[in-house]
C-alpha cells in the first residue's frame, strides 16, 4: 500500500515537472519564431509565423492554466480523492456564506405563486428586511420548505442531483448591487460551475479518462 502511494506521488512530481519543462520549451520556441518573424520573411513565410507565434501564446498562456488545475484537483489523475476534497471545502464555504446571507435577508422564496400572494406581500410590507423569516410564520409560510444552508449549497455544487432547496429558494437582487443577495445571485453560479468541473475531473480521474501512464 506505501509503495503504491510513493509511486502515485513520483509521477505526479513527473507530470509536474514534464509540464514545466514543456512551458520552457514553447517559450523558447516562441522568442525563435518571433526573431525569425521581425527579420522581414517572405509574405508567405511571414503569415506562417504569425499562425505559430499566435499558437504558441495560447500554449503559454492557457494550457498552464489548465495543467495547474489538473495537478491541484486531481493530482493528474493520481491523486482523484483531491476532487472530494475540494468538492467538501467548497461545499463547506458556500454553506456558511448561503447561511449568512440568509441570515441578513438575501434568500427568499423563488416560488412564483409565494411571491405574488397577498401574504408575501404583506411579509413585504411589515419585514422589508428581513421579509422571508416574517413570512415563514405566517399561515402559509409554516407549511413552506424550511430553508437549509447545507442543503442549498449542494443543491447548487452537485450536479444532476435534486435536494429541493434550489427549485424553492433563491438569492435575491431586489436591494442592489451593494446587497448580500446579489453577491450570493452571483456566487451562485460561479458554485455551480466549480461543481461541474469538480466533479467531471474527479469522475475522469477514478475511471482513467485521465491519462495515468
């Protein structure tokens, strides 16, 4: 089992110094091919240049940004339990800020029929800030799903799975761009990008998609 483990850790320090010695390579290259471009080649072999220099950015520029991601989530592939890791950290964070915001009112009911009823708006109009908790006791309100800071957060993270906390509670804008709820209307989405990507990578990882030589 150790030498299973030592093993893991050698090819991962592998692809990572592999990725390294790549990015310096295509830097190299690219100071060759932009030297020979400012020389004034023929037309032909200018607009040739220009192709290999402009691919070689993007191989610079980009694909270390995918190389990084792929070694801190999921070790390139040997290391998938990192995908649970940061699936956990994230869920972790996004509870207690869904929490906070729910504590100062950016959360509200994202039902249609709740937010025309004459109760909600009545809640509206007696709770402005805090209209949510006021309507939660109310008649109606007691009979609504309760919110759950946990349960949102990963409604939202994992895909393809249902808690019922998204499709009954959302964050709200009303108050401006200066409010909690719009942060967190925002967040949202950056969460729920995250727990795709996280989550496909930790699934490529454990069924080998990612390469592991």
């Amino acid at each position: 089992m150790g030498h299973h483990s030592d093993r893991r850790q050698v090819l991962l320090e592998k692809e990572t110094k592999l990725a390294a010695y790549q990015l310096q390579e295509n830097i190299k290259l690219r100071q060759d091919l932009r030297a020979k471009r400012d020389a004034k080649p023929a037309p032909a072999d200018h607009s040739d240049l220009c192709n290999q220099v402009g691919w070689l950015w993007f191989r610079i520029n980009l694909i270390p940004i995918w190389t990084w991601l792929l070694r801190v989530v999921v070790g390139f592939g040997y290391a998938p339990q990192r995908a649970a890791y940061w699936a956990i950290g994230v869920i972790t964070v996004a509870t207690l800020f869904y929490m906070a915001t729910y504590n100062f009112g950016g959360m509200v009911p994202s039902a249609a029929v709740v937010l025309v009823s004459d109760g909600w708006q009545a809640s509206m109009a007696a709770a402005p800030d805090m209209s949510a908790q006021h309507w939660l006791q109310t008649d109606a309100g007691l009979h609504y799903e309760r919110f759950s800071a946990l349960a949102f957060a990963a409604d939202v993270f994992i895909p393809l799975i249902d808690f019922g906390q998204e499709s009954t509670w959302s964050a709200t804008t009303a108050k401006g761009a200066a409010s909690i709820g719009f942060v967190a209307y925002w967040a949202t989405w950056f969460i729920k990008i995250s727990g795709w990507f996280i989550t496909a990578l930790g699934a490529a990882a454990i069924t080998g998609i990612i390469r592991r030589d």
